[in-house]
C-alpha cells in the first residue's frame, strides 16, 4: 500500500474520466490550475492525491497517473446534491462572495458534508506516511483539517482557502460557524488569498472561539490544557506563466487569433470576458455597461464588439439556471437592437476552450474585463497579461477581485458602479499605446516573478515550519 510524504486532499480529482466510442473509460489531466501548480509538487517522491472523479457513483481503486498516486473518493448522487451543489455551493459559496446570492442554511446538507469531509479525511488518513504533510484545499473541505488531526496526530496540516473569506457580519450567519472553525483550525498554517480575507478569519475565530491572536499567529488550546499555535496568512494563488508565455509566441496560435478577428469582422476593438457563468463574475453589470455605450452612442458595433465566453458551470443549481437565463435574455436583447447584418454587438459563447484556443482570445482582445463582484483571486486576469508578449492590451480589474491586490497598474473598477465602469472601458478602448506598454509591462512583471510555483513552494516552505516547530515542541515535552 502506498504511504506518501505529500498528501493533496482537494474535493476534485486532478483527472477527468472520459469514455472513447467503445465504453472503455480513461483519465484525462483536468485543464484547472492546481493542477498545474501541484503537478511538479506531485512528482517529488511519493505524492498522493485524494478526490472526487467529478461523476457520482462510480467505484474506483487507487491508480497512478502521470508520477501521482490518484486516491478517489466516491461520492453518491444524494451527496453530490447535498454536499457538492447544496451545502458548498448554494451555501457556503454565495455566503463566502458577500451573499451576492441568497445562502441557503439546509440541515440535511451540513449532514451530508459533515459525512463526505469525514470521508476525504479518513481516505487521506489512510495513505499518508508517518509524519507526512497533508494539504487540504478549499471550501469544500473545511472540517478535514481537525478531523484528519484527530485521526493522525502525526501529521502537519495545510489548508488552502481558495475563495474569499468574509467579513464576520455575513459569516456569522452561518448556522455552523463554530464547527467551521474549529474544522480549519485543526490546520497547522491556513492559507488565503488576500491580507483581508485573513483578517476576516482571525476576527471570526476571536468572536466565535475567544481565542487570543496575533498577526498572522493564532493560539490554539488543546485538551490537555497546553496551546498549539496556527498560522492564518495570505499567500496570493497564481498561474503557471511560462506556458501562457510559450503558447502566446507559438506562431499557429498568433494566426489563430488574426482569424478570430476576421471572424468578427474585424472590429477596430475587441473586449473580451472570460468566466465560468457564475453570479460572482459580475457579468450581467458588464453587459449593461456595454448595452448602455452602446444606446449612448459612445461605441458602434462596428467599431466594438464584446466577445464574451462563459463556462457551464454547476448547472444542477438553481441560481446557476436563473443567471444564464437572466445574461442569455440580456445577450439577445443588446444584440437584437444594436446588431447589424455584417456585425454583431456581443459575441456570446456557453462553452469551455482548451488553453490554446484561451491564448488565442488573449491575443486577439484588446481590453480584458473582470469585473467580478467578489473573487478569491481571479486568474483569468494573471493569464491575459502573462499571454501578452507584445505588451499591448488593457486589464480593466475590478477592485473585489483578489488579484486587485497584486495587479495596481490595471485600469481599476467598482463594477456596481455602471457610470464608473462605463468610463474605465472607454479609458481602455482609447488608451495611447504606449501607456499600454507602461502598463502591460509593470503587470507582466508582476505575474513573472510570483508565478504558481513560487506559491506553492512559499506554502510548502510555511508548512515545513510548522513541521520543524512540532517536532521540537514535541521533543521537549519528551514525547517521542
Ligand atoms: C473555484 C473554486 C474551486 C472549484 C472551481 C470550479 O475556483 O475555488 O474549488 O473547483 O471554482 O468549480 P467546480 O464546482 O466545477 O469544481
């Protein structure tokens, strides 16, 4: 049996089942981005994986894939539904992005997700070494870290908060706001996106728990009277910029992004979003800043066009169905007034692309627009600038997007505030080119140097701090 020095617990899988035309099922690398990132983490000596394989009900044993012990969890259809779309994403997404939708607080899915942490914890338990680390990631997981503690003292827990953490004015709604917690805080360092985010979650623990903090340190009892101590700090995710840099210089794909174009009829601008369809992304306060340019008279379809991909995502859920059908009324609407027969005012496409296509659309856009209303950290942003090589083009960013933090010389935005926004695109679409270089260059700087394996190896780094002040924490007690 397998026992690895690295454990990853994350609720997916790094592979994607797949079934050729003969029924015979094979794994496909998943295209997200921790995956890329732990990748390199994975192939160091005896790294384990444990997750989800993304379909309900299907039974499958441990298999290596690409350098990585692959420990999947299954999950039944009720528990996708309960745990997967109801409690982590009609619960704890729209309260951990501001209530920008209604949480839904259902008992029966705390249940299921109490059930299904216990058994991502148990199957992590099971495959870890002796005094391995373990690093659990994201929103999902939230009780793994104190439930794999109490099973394996031995271990040394990360935790990974890949969303925002909010303020406690929302998250002490929570019916479970204890129990969350307490579950991170059975983590050795707990990692976030943003400063903010780890102060909204040392405020928390000081109003739920009462316990003492202090910077980025929190004191943690324990039952036997003594104190350990947890590190909550922010350690800002990235993307893996030298191969957006590659494929933006590959030369098929620059030809690619000239047909794009010509598809387009060759606008003199093109604005681009990218996003899973998610009411997060502040997509329909975009598309109203654009139809309003439009009425306005300040754009012409043929002059701009808006290219806008959206990503089916979480489609089961019932405020994922009222978005696309509330943003696919308003495409049809702005199109329906503004379009000509040569042009077309927003280009709208429900699908997902393979990252050369991605590259592609970077190249051929002008200006890129996130405008989200709350994102962890928003990587879309990081790829558009890493992919352009020519330092030409304009991120307009909006400032609740973790990556605001890291990315000043972006054109910054409130999207609430459509006149504001409304502004900034125009500011964009006028922009002399060398300000853009001025720009572009200080970003691309930016994504460069703290690429996604800086932070991986900044968290391992912090965790095997944490393992060392164990260890001789535990040597003077005399323990063994
Ligand atoms: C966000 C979350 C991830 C999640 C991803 C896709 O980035 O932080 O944990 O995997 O969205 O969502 P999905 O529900 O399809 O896994």
């Amino acid at each position: 049996m397998t026992q690895a020095d690295l454990v990853v617990v994350a609720n997916r899988l790094p592979v994607d089942r797949v079934v050729d035309a003969s029924g015979e099922p094979s794994w496909r690398r998943s295209p997200g981005g921790l995956v890329t990132a732990l990748e390199p983490v994975m192939r160091r000596a005896d790294g384990a994986w444990v997750g989800w394989p993304g379909q309900p009900d299907i039974d499958v044993e441990p298999f290596e894939f690409e350098g990585a012990h692959l420990v999947p969890v299954r999950l039944s259809a009720d528990e996708v539904e309960k745990y997967y779309e109801g409690m982590s994403n009609d619960t704890f997404w729209p309260l951990y992005h501001d209530v920008i939708a209604e949480p839904r607080y259902r008992r029966v899915w705390w249940d299921a997700y109490v059930r299904v942490n216990e058994r991502f914890a148990a199957a992590a338990a099971e495959v870890a070494a002796d005094g391995a680390e373990v690093w659990v990631q994201d929103y999902q997981l939230q009780l793994v870290p104190r439930m794999l503690r109490e099973l394996r003292p031995d271990l040394t827990i990360g935790y990974f908060h890949h969303i925002p953490f909010p303020a406690y004015g929302l998250y002490s709604q929570l019916p479970w706001r204890r129990q969350v917690l307490e579950g991170l805080l059975g983590a050795d360092v707990i990692g976030f996106q943003r400063v903010a985010d780890a102060g909204n979650f040392a405020r928390a623990v000081r109003r739920v728990l009462r316990y003492a903090t202090k910077a980025t340190g929190i004191t943690v009892p324990q039952e036997d009277g003594s104190t350990r101590n947890a590190l909550a700090k922010a350690f800002p995710i990235s993307i893996d910029a030298a191969s957006y840099i590659e494929l933006a210089r590959r030369p098929d794909i620059q030809a690619r992004a000239a047909e794009i174009r010509e598809g387009l009829g060759n606008p003199k601008k093109i604005l681009l979003g990218v996003d899973r369809l998610d009411y997060t992304k502040g997509i329909r306060h975009r598309l109203k800043a654009f139809g309003e340019l439009l009425h306005d008279g300040r754009v012409s379809v043929e002059d701009v066009t808006l290219l806008q991909v959206a990503s089916p995502s979480r489609e089961r859920v019932e405020a994922y169905m009222q978005l696309r059908d509330e943003i696919e009324l308003t495409v049809g609407r702005i199109n329906g007034d503004f379009d000509t027969t040569g042009h077309t005012a927003i280009r709208y496409l429900h699908q997902a692309y393979p990252r050369e296509e991605m590259v592609a659309l970077f190249l051929a856009a002008d200006v890129m627009l996130v405008t989200a209303l709350r994102d962890g950290m928003n990587l879309v942003a990081k790829e558009y600038v890493a992919a352009r090589v020519d330092n030409r083009g304009v991120l307009v960013l909006s400032e609740f997007a973790g990556a605001a933090d890291e990315l000043p010389s972006a054109v910054r935005i409130n999207p609430h505030d459509i006149d504001g926004m409304k502004d900034a695109i125009m500011r964009a679409i006028e922009m002399p080119a060398a300000e853009q270089g001025r720009r572009m260059r200080a970003l691309r700087k930016r994504v460069m140097d703290y690429d996604v394996a800086r932070w991986s190896r900044s968290f391992l780094e912090a965790l095997d701090e944490a393992k060392a002040a164990r260890r001789s924490t535990s040597a003077t007690r005399g323990e063994s």
